[in-house]
C-alpha cells in the first residue's frame, strides 16, 4: 500500500508537467478525493495515512504539516519526495491520471467545497463529537454510492 506522500507526488508531478500552479489545499483535497475514488472503485485504500475531519473538512495530518507552509504558492516537489515510499504501479499511475483529469481545473476551495456537502464522510464525522477520524468504510460507502449515482444518471441520459 502506498503512502500519502506517494500520491501527492503523483499529482505535483502532473501539475507541474502542465505548469500548473499545486498549492497546499489543492493537492490535500486531490490526494483525498483519490482516495475516496480508489476506495469506492476497488474496496481497498489507496494509502495507510490517517484522514480526519477538521472544521475546513477532511485533511490528511501527515500531508498537512509538511505542505501548509506553502500557503498559497505551489508545493515544491521535493517537500514530498523526501517522505514517498513506493513507485505507484502503472495501473494506480493511469488511476491517479484520471482523477487529475477530471479535477484539475478546480481549485482548492472548489474541491473543498465538494468535500463538504450534506450527507459527505467529512459532514457525518465532523458532526460526531466523539470521533474526528474519518474511517475508510465511510469513505467507501459514500464514494460508491456516488460512482453509482454518476452511472445510473448517464445510462439514463443515452437512453
């Protein structure tokens, strides 16, 4: 399994191919809805790092405290690197690929704005008082129903 880090490497490594702009609120909320997405597509996590709910929405602490410094300006590829344990294999590659695809001209506040919605892991788990860790069987749960949603929605737009 890979590590949080590996996926945010990932995804600065597109970015920067396409010259775009990475910063810290960007990749947190690619790196997580990647995770949501592997999840809801294969039943097993994308990556081993903890993700919680916190007021803003759900964050990944390991990839926070090494990319907030950043602020508003692009991470720079080696404050990953350094902590990137594994290659990701051709397939998570093409995976990781598609999800930034179809994310990437969204902006941070954009993907945490969908993050946040009614019903969302983020929005059950924040609400819960006695629990701030947003479990991956919530995680999967919602990102399934929403593949199957997205599914049903375009089988009935070509019908």
């Amino acid at each position: 399994m890979y590590n949080c880090f590996d996926i945010a490497k990932k995804f600065i490594e597109l970015a920067k191919e396409e010259g775009v702009s990475m910063p810290p609120m960007k990749l947190l909320k690619l790196t997580y809805i990647a995770h949501g997405y592997y999840l809801g597509f294969t039943s097993k996590p994308l990556f081993s790092n903890e993700i919680q709910a916190w007021k803003f929405g759900p964050v990944i602490p390991d990839l926070y405290h090494i990319i907030r410094r950043y602020a508003q300006r692009s991470v720079d590829p080696e404050a990953v690197s350094i902590y990137s344990e594994n290659e990701l294999s051709k397939e998570d590659s093409k995976f990781i690929n598609v999800i930034w695809n179809a994310y990437k001209r969204f902006d941070g506040l954009q993907l945490s704005s969908s993050t946040h919605e009614e019903g969302s892991p983020w929005h059950n788990t924040y609400n819960n008082l006695h629990n701030r860790v947003i479990d991956n069987f919530t995680i999967e749960q919602y990102y399934k129903n929403f593949i199957d949603e997205k599914r049903r929605k375009r089988a009935t737009a070509t019908a």
